[in-house]
C-alpha cells in the first residue's frame, strides 16, 4: 500500500509541475503527454525493480528454513519388523503436540483397535482426529505414552514394514494427473505386476466403473486435458468426486488387511458413499478405521470413538452412544432427525 501511494504522489507531481510549466509557457503542451509517459516508465521499472527484491529476499528466507529444517534431527528408526497384526493396535496414554506449540492436539489417549474391527472416529473439526491416524501410521511420534501393534512399541519398528500393511487414504490425497485412470489405480501397489482384473474390481468397489468406461479410452484414458495418448486422443478432466472414487480403487487395489480412510467419501453423493462402505464392510478380515462426519456411513462401525479437544470423550456402538445422549448424538442430531 505505500508503494502505490509513493507511486501515485510521485505521478501526480510529476504531472502537476508539467501542467504549471505549460501554464507559464515554458513548455510546449505536447510535452504533457511526454512527462505522463515517462513517469509511467519509470515508475513501473522502480516498482519491477522492488517487486524483484522482495522476491529474492522471499527466497532468501526460504533457504533459510530449509537450512533450519535440513539441521533438524532424524526421527529414530527401530529396526524390529512389524510381523502381519494378530491382536489389536493399542494408544497408551498418548498426547502430542505440534513443534513450537504448547497446546496438545492430543491428550492423553487410551484406546484400543482389535484386528478385524471396523472403528470410526468422530468429533468437530481440529479434535485431533486426523493427528491420531498419523501417529497411528508412524508419520508422527507422540510426546507422551506410546502406540503399540501387538504390544511392541510403534517407535522401536521397522516403518517401512509397518506401511506395507496399511493402506491410507487421506483428505489431501494424489491426484497422477500426468498417468492413465488405470495407472492412478495400479499406483497403489507397484510391488506387483499390474492386474487389470485386479483394477477393473477396484473400480467396482470404488463406484468408478462406470464413469471410466465413458472416458475417451476407457481405463486408458488420460485424466488431464493436457495430456494425449499416442493415436491423438485428449485427456480429460475429472470433477472431485471422480477423482476421490479414482483415489479410493487406489486404496482398494493394494487391498491391505489395516484400511485407514481419513474424509475419504467427502466430493461424492451420500447414496454412493453407503454403497461403498457397505461393501467395504463385509470384509471382515480386514481391521478398518475411518474418519466421517455422515451418519450412515459411522453407524455401520463395530466401535466408535468421539473425540473432542484432543480427548476421548465416549465411545461404544452407534446404539450405545445415541442412549447416552451426550456428545456422539448431539453431533449427529440433525441427521438422527432426518432418518
């Protein structure tokens, strides 16, 4: 703001001193639309000229975080292999805190998830639903307390062989925008040789089947308009939803036996999400965990636990926590209404 006002200033003298000159006629009147001219010049090349060092200087201080975050320290890594779940996940006692904070996005969980369970977490927004599945996934370490897969500590694995179990689809997922529906789909497990048979049953479970059939090349298709294949056909440009059903095949083709599902169904239409979840279900060999603020789809859980503030508040069944009437159903009051 006060480089436009200096500019402006600068501008309108320069054009009231010309205007005086050409009244006391000692300039020309052409000479008006010269001075208009070249103050115009000259301004935008100071302002170039500033906008330049801001940027480098922008630059600058972003070398310098990267410097800070390069000297930060390695997380440790265990080197115990996380064998395939046989018991249950367990958080003792966990809290964390963000770096540079003092507040704890979580504190002091206790909750256990069986191998085969489906559990859903509910709460407000910033309840620390979404920090649990990360801890939970070993991208983050707790402050306090420990996460434990079959009573070893979480923190002394391998994570490298605790991922090849999971399969995680987040809020912010991947969108392969430069690859082939069928590629955004095979993705999700390039350890093994692509399976279109495999594909073609993620997109199913997915309620993508149909919608990728009608593309251009079907499954070959291209999902950017920039791209091209090599007879000439455009991509084309998938809408939320369809990428979301493209991300969650994805998930399902690595088919891993802990499914973590953070927001997963949020761009696609309520019926098609209980659809999925539905089938989803009947997996019962499968341990899910999934974050959802619909009703359909969180009544479906064998367990369910309500976060508020950082804390587990309740938790039980659908049934258990709607007698209650504390927190779980007074978030999912309008919608109990409604059903």
């Amino acid at each position: 703001l006060g480089a436009e006002l200096f500019q402006a200033v600068v501008e309108v003298g320069a054009l009231v001193w010309i205007v005086y000159e050409i009244v006391a006629h000692r300039q020309p009147i052409g000479q008006f639309l010269f001075v208009q001219q070249t103050a115009g010049r000259a301004l935008g090349s100071v302002s170039s000229l500033v906008s330049t060092v801001n940027s480098m200087d922008e630059d600058l201080a972003n070398l310098f975080d990267y410097q800070r975050f390069m000297e930060l320290p390695l997380a440790k890594q265990g080197g115990k292999t996380v064998p395939a779940l046989h018991r249950d996940i367990r958080f003792k006692d966990v809290s964390f805190r963000y770096p540079g904070s003092d507040t704890l996005v979580l504190d002091h969980i206790n909750l256990t998830i069986k191998r085969g369970q489906h559990v859903a977490l509910v709460g407000e927004n910033g309840a620390g639903k979404t920090t649990l599945l990360k801890l939970l996934a070993g991208l983050y370490q707790p402050v306090g307390g420990e996460v434990a897969v079959d009573g070893e500590p979480l923190a002394s694995a391998n994570i490298q062989t605790w991922h090849r179990q999971l399969g995680v689809l987040s809020q912010n997922f991947t969108q392969y925008d430069f690859a082939t529906a069928a590629e955004n789909v095979w993705f999700g497990d390039v350890s093994k040789t692509p399976s279109q048979e495999r594909v073609d049953a993620a997109l199913r479970e997915a309620e993508a089947e149909k919608f990728v059939a009608k593309l251009p090349k079907g499954v070959d298709s291209y999902v950017n308009q920039w791209m091209e294949s090599d007879d000439g056909v455009k991509g084309v440009d998938l809408s939320g939803g369809q990428w979301q059903r493209l991300a969650l095949a994805r998930n399902f083709y690595r088919d891993s036996p802990i499914v973590i599902l953070d927001e997963p169904t949020s761009a696609i239409d309520a019926l098609a999400e209980a659809r999925i979840f539905d089938r989803l279900f009947q997996q019962k060999q499968k341990t899910i965990i999934t974050v959802s603020h619909r009703l359909s789809t969180v009544e479906k859980a064998d367990m369910i636990f309500m976060l508020a503030h950082g804390k587990v508040v309740e938790y039980g069944t659908h049934a258990e926590l709607v007698v209650q009437h504390g927190a779980y159903y007074h978030m999912f009051e309008s919608q109990l209404r409604h059903k």
